[in-house]
C-alpha cells in the first residue's frame, strides 16, 4: 500500500488498497520488466499463496518508475521548519509540530537527563514493571490540562484508539464514527464487537439519523476526530453533544491535531466548544504539538481504572519510554506557560492561507493549520510535489485511501516557529508550481 493515514473511503470490512497508477501511464513510463529489474539480485519471495499479494503488488513500482514516489524521503536533521534533504535546507511544510517544539533545548535536555536517571526503555507493560513515577507524574499533569478526573498512557495513539474503543464497546453495543475519522479510530471500531455504522462528514442530521435507529437501551459511543488531519476542519462538538445527550450516547473525541491548536493552553477541541463535561473520553497523542511519541485517554477515575485492566493494547505492551515522558511533561510546561506560541501559530495560519486563497487555490472547509490544496489527480499531486521538493518546499502528498478518490490534495500545515520569510518563499514556490502543473 502506497499510503495509509486513514480509511475516509472505506467502508466496514472493505479491504484497504491504493487507487492503481493511471493505466494510460503504464505502457508509455513502466518498463515492461519493470518488476524483473526491481527485484533482480534479490531473494524471490516465497511460493506460499499467502504471498501471492507481495508477488503482484505493483503500484509503488509504477510511481518509482516515474521518478515522482513521494514516500519515505529521508530528513537528515532535526523536524524543524528547515529540514536537511539530499544535503540541502527545505522549508518543512508538512510536519504536525504545530508550536515547533521538537528541537527545544528544554524538552531534549529533558529527555537526556530521563536517559541519565531512568535507561532507555521500562523493559515491560505498565500493568507489570514498567510504571514509573516518570509516567504518573505526566498523567497527573495532563489530567489537569485536559480537566478530567485521569488519564491513561499508552506507548503510541494509534494504540490509544485501539484499546479504548476495542475495550468499552461490547457485544450488543454500537459504535457511531465520522466517514472521515482517521485510520486508527476505524480499526479500534472494527475490533471491537460491537455494531459499527458511520455517518457523512460533519453531517449532524445523519448522525441523530443513525442514532434514532438503534435500541435506546443498547450502549453507544460516538467517536470523532475533533480537527481531521487531512481536511483541516473542525467537528461541530456543541452539537454533536446535544444530539448525543439526547439519545443516550456517550461522546469520544481524538484531539490529535487539536492539542497545543484549540481550547485554553491548547487542550484541545472540547475546551475550544466549552463542553469539556459533556465528552467522556478525550485522547491526544504527543507525536504532534507535544514534540515526542506516544499517546493518552482522559476521563473519568472509574472509566481509567477499567481500562488499566481491560484494554489489551495497553497490557500487553511495553510502556513509553522515559525520554519520550519526560519530553511531553516538558512540551507540556512550555505550552501552558508560552501562550504566545498558539497566538504565533494562528498569525502564521492566517498568512499562509491569505497567501493561498490569493494564488487561487482550493482549500475546502480548513479551519486550522492544517491548509489542503486540494488537486483532484494523483498524477497533479505528485508532480505538484516533486516540484516544490526540487524548489526547497517539503509537502504533503495525500491520495486514496487517505481521502476519497477525486479529492487527492497538498496537506500544507504550519509551525507557530515559521517566520513571515518561510511563509512568503513558500507561497512563491507554491505559486510557481501550481501554474506548472495546471492548478492555477
């Protein structure tokens, strides 16, 4: 598969694969031993019809052959706003470090002097020897950022996702999530044995629709991305809540890209709504603003202590990292006591986008500092982005099954450390590549 964010297009039990590169391309870039040449020299793979997949898997091949595959390009330096590729600086336009806090001298001396004390790893699960005061001492303070009783680590967020959705939603019970919701919150709906329907992008009416459908007394969760990574809007949280009031549903929400972006001191999208009461489970991630890795649910004391003993992901993996604890609990520190950084990183935000919409491109519905320019072609996607590369313009190519097949976009997406220079060179080279390709 060429790239997997999340399954906008897919629907339950719909196997995941990638829109094939454009026939008519093939016969006239792609050798016709394209796939003797690829693997020529190497092992065969096995003759197992299990393998028959590998063996017939092409695409990746197809866009390589083509000298645009914009997958796994190699960063030698530290994910900054300029990034060292092929030996030369990049402006990094396609990084989630929304407050550019991933080279900040506090958080990695942080992390060094965990190292110090701590080692490297916790050697086991936090359910059995890998629970250090490191990691409580980080959930007492996101409890209290985030305003709820607890929280809960997990060592990633798609983890998150997967554990808590897979633990609460029981057989006879029903799981209601956005069509755009990211990958993760689709394979936590999936594994567990509840029912799971899905409702049009930000379609409220739908929702109630789905809603008014099922067993009153049945249990219900609705889960939904509160800013979604590729679109760059905002779930409508006022209302979802009113509607999930209503008919006795509880609310979760996957405050990835809101964290360090929307809510006071940055926490997110039900402190941005005022409803923080009214969402039961909250879950961010800190590969994002937070500048690290790893990931959390907040709730309620009593929800938390069911799923420290219910949710399989959680048990049976190794516990976060002491670097990567400390590296949060300083990330943490600087956002609640710098607000000038979010303030920074919406002035960025609304220059870019100004910048943008002058050009002429298409953003859709964005709200935040997620800006899709949206292509409608995978060949226009990936030409628009090889050239932006070659002009010093790192950039997000986003095509099926990460958006729906016709909506292939650019996901830009801005630091609160770019500089007004960043901003206006990129939109030079921006500009200049969208009348090469044909967009403008």
């Amino acid at each position: 598969m060429i790239y997997q964010e999340k399954t906008s297009a897919l629907k339950p039990g719909q196997v995941n694969h990638v829109e094939r590169f454009p026939a008519r391309l093939q016969s006239a870039i792609v050798p016709a031993n394209h796939k003797e040449a690829r693997i020529k020299g190497r092992p065969a793979a096995p003759t197992l019809s299990l393998f028959n997949k590998v063996r017939e898997y092409e695409s990746a091949a197809q866009v390589r052959a083509t000298g645009l595959y914009p997958y796994f390009r190699t960063i030698s330096s530290a994910q900054d706003t300029e990034v060292i590729m092929e030996g030369k600086k990049v402006v990094m336009l396609g990084s989630n470090s929304y407050l550019g806090l991933t080279n900040h001298p506090k958080i990695k001396e942080a992390a060094m002097q965990a190292v110090e004390k701590y080692g490297s790893g916790c050697a086991g699960s936090r359910f059995l020897n890998g629970t250090l005061d490191l990691h409580l001492e980080l959930e007492h303070s996101l409890a209290k950022l985030m305003q709820k009783e607890a929280v809960l680590l997990y060592s990633t967020g798609f983890q998150v996702n997967l554990g808590v959705i897979s633990a609460l939603v029981g057989k006879g019970d029903y799981v209601i999530g956005d069509k755009s919701n990211h990958a993760s919150i689709v394979e936590g709906c999936l594994l567990s044995p509840g029912k799971f329907l899905r409702f049009p992008h930000r379609d409220m009416a739908s929702l109630e629709s789905r809603l008014k459908q099922m067993d009153p007394a049945a249990g219900k969760l609705i889960v939904v991305d509160g800013v979604f990574s590729m679109e760059g809007d905002i779930i409508p949280l006022g209302e979802l809540c009113r509607i999930a009031r209503k008919h006795g549903a509880a609310v979760m929400v996957d405050d990835a890209h809101s964290l360090g972006v929307l809510g006071r001191h940055g926490a997110g999208t039900a402190s941005h709504f005022g409803v923080v009461d009214d969402v039961h489970l909250i879950m961010g991630t800190f590969s994002k603003s937070l500048a690290s890795l790893g990931g959390f649910i907040a709730s309620d004391a009593e929800t938390i202590d069911y799923l420290k003993h219910n949710s399989r992901p959680l048990i049976f993996s190794a516990s976060m990292s002491p670097a990567n604890a400390a590296a949060v609990i300083a990330a943490v520190q600087i956002m609640v006591d710098e607000p000038e950084r979010i303030e920074q990183l919406w002035k960025n935000t609304e220059r870019m986008k100004q910048g943008l919409l002058r050009l002429g491109f298409n953003l859709g519905q964005s709200e935040t500092p997620i800006l899709p320019i949206y292509c409608r072609s995978l060949m226009t996607t990936f030409q628009m982005c090889r050239r932006l590369q070659e002009d010093g313009v790192f950039v997000n190519p986003v095509v099926s099954p990460a958006v729906q097949p016709g909506n292939e976009l650019i996901r830009i997406s801005l630091m609160a450390t770019h500089t007004d220079a960043h901003i206006d060179f990129s939109l030079e080279k921006l500009g200049k590549a969208g009348k090469e390709v044909g967009l403008l």
